[in-house]
C-alpha cells in the first residue's frame, strides 16, 4: 500500500523496477496503474478488466464504455442487482444477473449478463423500434463461424434433431420392443434408437457444453480487446511523437557540429517500452467469473451431458449384453433424471441470466417477452429440459407401465423435449444474427 499523502504527489517509483506508478483516487477508492517507459513515450494503462487479476463484475466496464466515464461508488451504490439469492440495491447477490442504474448525469442504463456472454447489444445499445429481424443470415457460416454463441446453438440443434429422430423411432414397436433381446449392436433397434444419441451426445452436445464453458469464463474477452486497442493506439501516437522530435534535433543538428552530442544523448536515451500484447481467452475462470451466474449455469450443464452419456452408454452396451433390470433402472433411468435434472437447474439460471427474475423466463409474463428471441431461447430450453427429467423419473419409478403410456412419456420426453430444443437453439442462432434485436 502507498499512502498518497506521504509520498507528496501523485506519483511513486516501483521498488523493484523503479516504474513510474500513477495513483489514482476515484470515488472511495485507490487503483494504481502502472505506465512503463519514460515521459512521454510510456504506455498508457488498461483496464482493470485487462489485468488478469480483477476482483469487481463484468458489467462495469461495459457500462463505463457507453457512460464514457468509470462507473463510480456512487452510482454502483444506486444500482438494482438482479440475481441469486435476492434482488437489492446497492448491494450485490452472490451470483449477479442483472444490473439496473442511473449515472450521476442521468443516463440510463440495463447491463444483462446473457447479452455480455453471448456477445450481443446491450439494451442501452439497441435501438428502438428493433431493426428487422433477419433470419437467413443466421445460417451464414462466414459471418458467425468466430462466435461461440452461434456454435453452441447451432450444435444443439443439429443435436436436438438427431434426438427427435429417435424419439419418434422409439415410438414404433420393432424399435422399442424388437423380438429378440438383446437385439445386437448392429440391429435396426440400435441404430434407430441408441446410435443417434450417442452421436448427438458425444459430437454435438458435449463440445457445445465445454464451448458455453469457455464462452462464460470470457465474457470480458470484448472489453479486455477494447482496452488493447486503446493501449495500441495510444503507444503508436507516443512512438509517432518520439520519432517527429528525434527528426527534428537530428534536423537541427545537422547545421552544426553536434553530431557526436546526439549519439551520446541517443545512447543514454531508455529503449522505447514494447506495444502490450494482445489479450488471450482464459481457460480457467477468475473471481468475476465466479460471481457470476452465467459460469454456474455453464458448468451444470456440462456435469449433465456427462450424466447423460454415463446413461446412454450404458443403454448401447445393453443392446449387445444382456443387463440386469435393476442396472437399467438405476443407470440408465436414473442417471436420466439427474442428468435432466441439471438440464433443468442450468435452463433456470439461464432465465435468471436473461430477464434477472425467477420466474419471468419461465412463464410468459410480457409481451414483451414473446417478441424476444433471448427469451424464446431460455424458455423453450427450460421445458426441453423439464420433459428430459420427466422422462427419466417416470422409467425409474414404474416398472410395470404399459406400451400406450410408454408411447405417452416417449412423446413427451424426448418428442417434445427435442422439439423445444431445436426451438431454443433457433432462437440462439437469431439471437447472434440480430445482435441488435432483444
């Protein structure tokens, strides 16, 4: 710690390196910046975003990039925080949604943590009335194949597809009920029925869970790149002025005998400081990350489609070896309803992530609402989710049930369940084509 007082000004020197250090006090608090090079030509400091070892939420560099100024205490104490476990002012939750504010000048302002993760406008970035909605370009690979978001929605539904092909096969007895059991690896039941998920499961939906994952550990990747930028441009404009004034005494010298003079001087003179390095995605999540519900939701969903590949695995080596009842009881329908049931916690955060509420994302409650690509995208993946963890709970907890209801829970288990999938996954692929669409 360096006391401002003490040191007389606002300037000290790093012990270790004799850096120049520039204190700064704004608002109730201290952040030291660290500029390297000497006068004019030292760097101009990044974000505290860019620094690796940030400790306040994503939203405030956002936020400051559209006020044109750091969010200030004040204003940070006048915000609404929307998340879990509660809804306050001034005072965060545990896991941050939402954040709703007014500057000191008046501006207004909503930050989302869905939209900051999914690389879209921020509602004090999108115009009103919306601009209309494109549905097309969503499948234009050259525009959005750099976007993980359209990765993530684009294997889900291809996913999704795979499920309700089996889901509708499953439906039919020579599937389902084929007159020899087990039926053999190579059979019609197991290719129309156990094959396609495990393709689904293991090529699609597993790499967009582990995508989403990276996705939410960098949702400050844009503000860290913005803060580069800057730091560049500044750092080219210094290095630009130091060439104009080394041309001019080099001009200036020229007339005279003191040649000699500059290349002593030249020499003396400390090598200009390198240009900052580009900012790289993390691979771990940091302290921001953590405090966000957006990381949470991301890492349930992955424990899920693990579960759900333990089950489906299991399903497959039963087509060839015959199992035991209890094992398809306790492995497959069980490790069903948990892999669903993480399914479905992790759509919830993600209604939370969205609207900042616990319930709007999961009923319509606005019209608003259903105009709202974001929004069809966590409600639909939520009731996907519900009827995957229905279906698992039904075949653990009955035994006996018969073929028409078998057929029953089959529609509404996987049928329909794929089918709010590939909904949601729709809506994810617009949502990342109309980044200027809420």
């Amino acid at each position: 710690m360096v006391d401002v007082e003490a040191t007389g000004g606002p300037r000290v020197e790093c012990a270790m390196c004799a850096t120049p250090i520039e204190l700064k006090v704004d608002a109730g608090y201290k952040e030291e910046v660290a500029t390297t090079g000497s006068g004019e030509g030292g760097l101009v400091p990044l974000s505290r975003s860019a620094s690796f070892s940030s400790l306040h939420h994503n939203w405030e560099d956002d936020v400051a990039e559209f006020l044109h100024h750091d969010v200030s205490r004040t204003c940070r104490d006048g915000c609404r925080y929307h998340g879990i476990p509660f809804e306050r002012v001034g005072h965060k939750p545990l896991l941050l949604a939402t954040v709703q504010g007014t500057d000191e000048d008046g501006q207004a302002f909503e930050w989302i943590a869905r939209r900051c993760r999914k690389r879209v406008k921020q509602p004090y970035e999108c115009p009103l009335p919306p601009p209309k909605l494109l549905w097309t370009d969503a499948l234009a690979f050259k525009r959005h194949y750099a976007k993980p978001g359209w990765w993530i929605a684009f294997l889900f539904a291809v996913g999704s597809v795979f499920w309700l092909f089996t889901g509708i096969a499953r439906m039919t007895t020579p599937i389902s009920k084929p007159e020899h059991w087990p039926p053999g690896l190579s059979s019609l039941s197991a290719g129309m029925s156990v094959w396609p998920e495990v393709v689904a499961l293991y090529l699609m939906y597993l790499p967009a869970c582990i995508i989403q994952v990276y996705e939410a550990i960098n949702m400050d990747l844009e503000s860290r790149l913005r803060a580069w930028r800057c730091a560049c441009a500044r750092h080219e404009t210094a290095a630009n002025a130091r060439a104009a004034v080394r041309a001019a005494e080099e001009g200036a010298g020229s007339g005279g005998g003191g040649a000699k003079g500059q290349q002593v001087a030249a020499a003396a003179e400390p090598p200009p400081a390198p240009a900052p390095p580009r900012p790289r995605p993390r691979l771990l999540p940091g302290r921001a990350d953590l405090r966000t519900v957006s990381f949470w939701l991301a890492a349930m969903q992955l424990i899920g489609i693990f579960v759900f590949c333990a089950a489906v695995t299991t399903e497959l080596v039963g087509k060839a070896v015959l199992l035991d009842d209890a094992i398809y009881r306790w492995v497959v329908s069980f490790e069903f309803f948990i892999g669903g049931a993480l399914f479905t916690g992790s759509s919830w955060m993600a209604c939370i992530e969205e609207t900042g509420s616990y319930w709007r994302g999961a009923v319509p409650s606005r019209w608003s609402d259903l105009h709202s690509v974001s929004w069809a995208a966590v409600f639909f993946a939520l009731h996907g989710s519900l009827g995957f963890m229905i279906f698992g709970i039904v075949f653990f907890s009955y035994l006996d049930i018969g073929w028409a209801s078998t057929q029953g829970i089959m529609f509404y288990g996987q049928v329909w369940a794929s089918t709010c999938f590939i909904i949601s996954s729709t809506a994810g692929l617009l949502e990342q084509a109309n980044p200027e669409h809420l």
